[in-house]
C-alpha cells in the first residue's frame, strides 16, 4: 500500500496555447478552440510545421538581471521561465509560506543536460517573485511523464508532515530548432498528409496541493482532490533495443489502483498522454485491458492535446488540472484516470476526484 494520503488541489496556474490562465484554458479545451497553425519554420521538405505555440505578445520579457544570468543557456531554456512565470503566480497566490516546488522538466537527450538543468529554480524565483522552500524542491527532468514522479513526491512530502503545501507543476517547450530538426529526421512531425505525427507546443501548468484546508488563507480555485499516483518504467521504449510490450504504464496503472480504498468508484473519463502518434497506442490498450475492472463500461476518453499541441514536460500537470476543473465544473465525471507516457522509459498515472465527493 502507499505510504500517502490523498491531497487537495487548493488553486491552479496554467499558460497554454488555447489560454493563459486555467480558467481560461480549461474553458477553450471544452470549446474545442484550437490554436494550431502553420509557423515559419519550416521541414526538411520545405513545408512549413503545424505547431501549437504562443505568440511573442502574450509571454513577458526577462527582466535584465535574469536575461544576463540565462545569456549562456539555449533559447529553450529562457522560453520555459517565461511560460512558467504566469502559471506559477497564478497558482501560488496566497500561499501563506514559501512551498517547496516540485517540477516536471524536458528529458535529457544524448550528450546532452536536460533543459533547465541548471539553476533554473533561482532564475524562476527570481523572474516571477514567488519565494519558494528551495531547501526541499525538486526537479523532474523526465517529460511528460515528469509530473507524476513529481505529484508521488509531493504525496510523500505532505503525508511525512514536512510541509503543509506542496506546489507540483510542469513547464516545456518544442519551440527549439535542434529539437524540431531530430524529430522531423525521425519523421514524427505531422504535416501536410501525414495524419500519424505530433503537433509540437509549449506551455506551463502548477497546482498547490495540501492535506486539509486548515492553514489555508485564501480562495480556494478547485475543490478536487488527487486520489493516488503510480508511476512504471517501459525498458522497451521508443528508443530501446528491447521489445515494446506496454508493461511501463500497466505497472503503473497496477501501483495507482492497488493502492486506492476501496470506496473509490471507478474510472468514468481518462485524460490521455496521446499526442497524435499511433505509436502510444499499444501500452494504453495494455494498461486498459489488464484494469479493465477499474473503468466504468462506457467512459469517456480526453485528448487535450489536438487542440494546443503537445506540451511535453507540461502535459501531467495540465491535463491534472483540466480534468479537476471539468468535475468542478460538471462537465467531466468524477473520477478521472490522467496518464502520460515519455518518450523513455518513464510513465505516470494518477487518479483524480471531485473534491465534493
């Protein structure tokens, strides 16, 4: 059994494409708005890439001082704090003491350091004002995936007594050339006639959790509630030599559920990592079927993905947060499976529930 109690979610950030605040955000995915379009970058065919990216306009500026101190890091690196600095605020207001941050990062590649690897907690501090329990944050640099070793953490940390407030987030961007060049060589890009590719995006997402409301000064913006977290390993990756059975996301569906009272009901709406590729299709079909007893017979399926892109590193957290406020909301059925998939070995599952239930 996990050695956590559920957390509440107290309030939430969240930049994307389609919104920059939660609110907003959440709104424009139930909508269907879509801001996915032609950029002008363009393939190795000379087609210009379909991304979900956010225009220069709606991103604020480094300020000097964090400007010379991120001059020798990659562009990617400086497009990621300003992403997360909206969010970041957005989510931690009237936290009534620095929080630890716990925080989902894009993997590493080969030869290379994750972005943000750094001391990319201090420039975020320093950028958006937030004080933040340095001393005990953490960072993830696991992708999509990231957010759910990130929220494991926060559980332990809450249930320990540590702390009282956890903050949990995810920040990425495709918008890196070198990174666009790799995947349009592995011919992962969805473009003009391709219907199997991804739709690179960008975008930032953190949620304050806490285990009761006593000590909680402010508005709380979501009444759920994040039941447990399961996270697996995939040896036979993307990227790996070893077969691709989808035993990575069943284990971690297999942690998530054992661990869940009994009382809890079952699955009625999954919020999917699947990011265009039929590639993650075979451990989602996996991880269901060896569950299956844990799903309601009709529940329905979310791809917030087709409207925004793929976030990368950001994908947990938000999709965590669009799924509580559409049960806050009505709109969605409690509870909700979210689950992602990194383009390694990692995978994260969590289970989320409406905070009045």
């Amino acid at each position: 059994m996990a050695a956590w109690q559920p957390a509440e979610i107290l309030t939430a950030g969240l930049v994307s494409p389609v919104g920059l605040t939660a609110g907003s955000s959440a709104a424009a995915v139930r909508a269907g708005i879509t801001r996915l379009r032609e950029t002008a970058i363009y393939s190795r065919t000379l087609k210009p890439l379909l991304a979900g990216f956010l225009d220069e306009v709606h991103l604020p500026e480094l300020p000097d001082a964090v400007r010379r101190a991120t001059r020798t890091v990659t562009m990617r690196y400086q497009r990621m704090l300003r992403l997360a600095v909206g969010a970041l605020r957005e989510a931690a207001r009237d936290c009534p003491v620095p929080p630890p941050l716990l925080l989902a990062l894009p993997e590493p590649t080969p030869g290379a350091p994750a972005p943000g690897a750094t001391d990319f907690l201090t420039h975020l501090m320093d950028f958006s004002g937030v004080p933040l329990d340095k001393k005990q944050s953490q960072l993830f640099p696991h992708g999509r995936a990231g957010g759910f070793f990130a929220l494991q953490e926060a559980l332990r940390l809450l249930s320990s007594g540590r702390v009282r407030h956890v903050l949990v987030g995810g920040v990425d961007s495709f918008l890196d050339l070198s990174l666009l060049t790799a995947l349009d060589a592995e011919e992962r890009l969805r473009g003009h006639g391709l219907s199997d590719g991804l739709i690179p995006g960008e975008g930032a997402a953190f949620l304050l959790l806490g285990l009761t409301q006593r000590g909680w000064p402010g508005q709380r913006s979501i009444h759920a509630r994040v039941m447990g977290v399961g996270t697996g390993h995939e040896e036979g990756h993307r990227y790996s030599e070893k077969p691709y059975r989808g035993e990575g996301l069943a284990r971690a569906f297999q942690l998530l559920f054992e661990a869940l009272p009994p009382s809890v009901p079952r699955v009625r709406c999954v919020y999917t990592g699947m990011n265009g590729e039929s590639f993650w299709a075979k451990e989602w079909g996996v991880a269901y079927l060896r569950h299956a007893r844990y799903f309601e017979e009709q529940f329905s399926i979310e791809h917030p993905v087709e409207f925004m892109g793929d976030p990368g590193a950001a994908l947990g957290p938000m999709m965590v947060v669009l799924s509580a406020l559409g049960m806050q909301k009505g709109y969605r059925q409690a509870p909700c499976l979210v689950w992602c998939s990194s383009e390694r070995e990692d995978r994260g599952a969590a289970l989320i529930h409406g905070g009045n239930e």
